[in-house]
C-alpha cells in the first residue's frame, strides 16, 4: 500500500471506488489511512490530509490513550466482558460436547479434558458471534419500521479495524463479533448506523443529521463504545 508524508505523521493511501475521500484514524498505534478517489491527484489528497492535522493527531491521541485488555490466556477466574459487565471465566472439563454459558456474571465454559488455550478462545469467539447474531435481528426489524428501509442480509465476523459496515447495493450490514463485549446500546448504535447508510452511503452533513434524528444520543453511545478497553492485539491491515 503507497504512503504519504503528513509533517510527522505517515498515511497510508488507498485509491477505492468511491466519490470523496475518507480520513481514518486506527489502533492500536494510531495508523493514519487515507482512502480516495482513483482520479484524485496526489496534490489535492495531500492537501486535504494537512488540513486535517488538528484532527489527527487529537484521534491518534485518543487511540493511544485506550485502555487494553491484557492478552487472555482463557484460564479459571480471568476477566472476560460481555455486554458491557465484567464476567469471570468458569472453566470446567469434561468427556462431553464443549459449550458456552452465561449465568450471572459467570461465562461457563465447558471443554473436553486437555483443550489447548487457542481453542478455548476460538470457541469463546464463536459463542460472542451467536450472542451477536441472537440480538441483531430485533433491533434491525424496530429501525427497519423507524428508518423505512430494509436489511436483505446481516453478518458477524471478527474485525479488526471496523465495529461494522454497510453494503448499501446489496442492503447488507456487517457486525463485528466484539459487539457482544460492549453494552447492548452500542450494538443498537453501531446498528442504526450501519442502516443509516442505506439512506445516505458517506459521513456528510446529511448523514450527521439522520443520526441526530433518529438517535439523538448517539454521540454519547460512540463515546461508550470506544471508551471500554479493547482487545489485546496488533491490529494489521
């Protein structure tokens, strides 16, 4: 991926099929991306980086500023988040199917004797994914009626650099698993505004303004989001 020099920060620069260019701050290290137009000249993106440095360097603060999980181990009594509260890990092995549960602020995990760690975390993963997929259907069918718009396909994945995304050709909306880890509010906005943008593809004005009149708090849910500690990683490309 070429890159671009801003002062003292480096871009990478991507050329998409799209109509206006798209800044982006990401973590953990502050990534500066930028997306453009394929016609655009390397002059005028430059241009309209250097006049969002103010805003950069505020984001690639709050990025770095994030509180992080430490690395999970997925052991007995460690601290997992679902739904925004903190639960503890309840590890129990048995010769019997493994499964997922959450009783009080206990996420039982059952596993067949001698479970290596990385599978403990894939099937915690998987369970995160089916508590997403569980919750999004209902708040999808109320925005549908609200927005007067429809989703023709949902799905949930792990992603690293995205709470979600919009597919307004296909009407289809893309969730990302962690959602499960932050309060159910932030589902709800990551929702509404995934469904916002088949009324309205980019983040102008317009989009802005929809927001504000269907969710009127949602600035204060995306601060929620990204205020509660994240995963443990290096986030790549």
């Amino acid at each position: 991926m070429p890159k671009i020099q801003l002062g003292k920060f480096e871009a990478d620069l991507e050329y998409k099929d799209i109509k206006n260019v798209h800044l982006s701050v990401h973590p953990p290290l502050g990534r500066v991306r930028i997306a453009a137009p394929h016609r655009m000249k390397l002059d005028t993106i430059r241009v309209f980086a250097i006049s969002k440095l103010g805003w950069i360097e505020q984001q690639r603060k709050k990025v770095l500023a994030q509180e992080r999980e430490s690395p999970r181990k997925y052991v007995e009594r460690e601290s997992h988040y679902v739904w925004g509260r903190r639960c503890l890990l309840a590890l129990s092995e048995r010769d019997e199917s493994p499964e997922v549960s959450l009783r009080h602020t206990k996420l039982l995990v059952q596993v067949r004797p001698g479970t290596a760690a990385n599978k403990r975390a894939e099937l915690i993963e998987a369970w995160y994914r089916s508590q997403v997929k569980l919750a999004a259907p209902e708040l999808i069918s109320k925005w549908e009626k609200k927005l007067g718009v429809k989703v023709e396909k949902v799905n949930v994945r792990r992603m690293r650099t995205r709470w979600g995304s919009c597919n307004p050709a296909s009407k289809g909306i893309l969730l990302n698993t962690d959602l499960a880890k932050k309060p159910r509010e932030c589902l709800e906005y990551i929702v509404v505004h995934e469904m916002i943008h088949l009324l309205e593809p980019t983040h102008n004005a317009r989009f802005v303004a929809l927001m504000d009149r269907y969710m009127p708090n949602w600035k204060h849910r995306k601060r929620m989001l990204n205020e509660l500690p994240v995963r443990h990683e290096e986030w790549g490309d």
